[in-house]
C-alpha cells in the first residue's frame, strides 16, 4: 500500500526510484575498487603524452603548441605542468 502511495505523487515515485539508482550505483563503484578498476573519466594525457608534453615545455614549446600537438585544451597542459611542479617540490 505505501509503495503504491508513494507512487501516486510525482515527486515520491521519482525519490524513491532516484534513491535506488543511487544506491545500485555506489554498489557498482564498491565492486569495482575491490577489483582494482578504473572509476570515472580516463585521463586526457596518458603517462606517454605526459613525458611529451614535459619535454616540449623544457625545450621552450608554448601551451598552445603542446595542446595542438596532442590533441588536448590548454587547460590540460597547465594542470598536467601544475601536477608535474607541485610532484617535484
């Protein structure tokens, strides 16, 4: 009877449903850690392409240039070199 109840209002039937989701979601991401899986969105610049884009700002390449080359945002090339410094420190 609740369940049905629950289901009568717009909002109720679409927690519940949400909560569910939610749940089978987070069950799904404690399964996978376990394995030792990936979780999420895989990163733009590999280790390979990482080393590359190193080297080409110690050889004097601009952000603009390393993104291009790669394939990638600016933004990426400035995270990547604000994780490389902050690594080395």
């Amino acid at each position: 009877m609740r369940f049905w109840l629950a289901y009568s209002y717009p909002s109720g039937g679409r927690f519940l449903l949400t909560c569910r989701g939610r749940e089978r979601r987070a069950a799904a991401r404690k399964v996978r850690r376990a394995r030792g899986q990936h979780i999420g969105r895989p990163k733009a610049l590999d280790k390979s392409k990482a080393g590359l884009a190193r080297r080409m700002h110690s050889n004097g390449e601009s952000a603009s240039t390393i993104a291009d080359t790669l394939g990638v945002s600016r933004a990426t090339v400035y995270r990547m070199l604000a994780e490389q410094s902050d690594g080395a420190n």
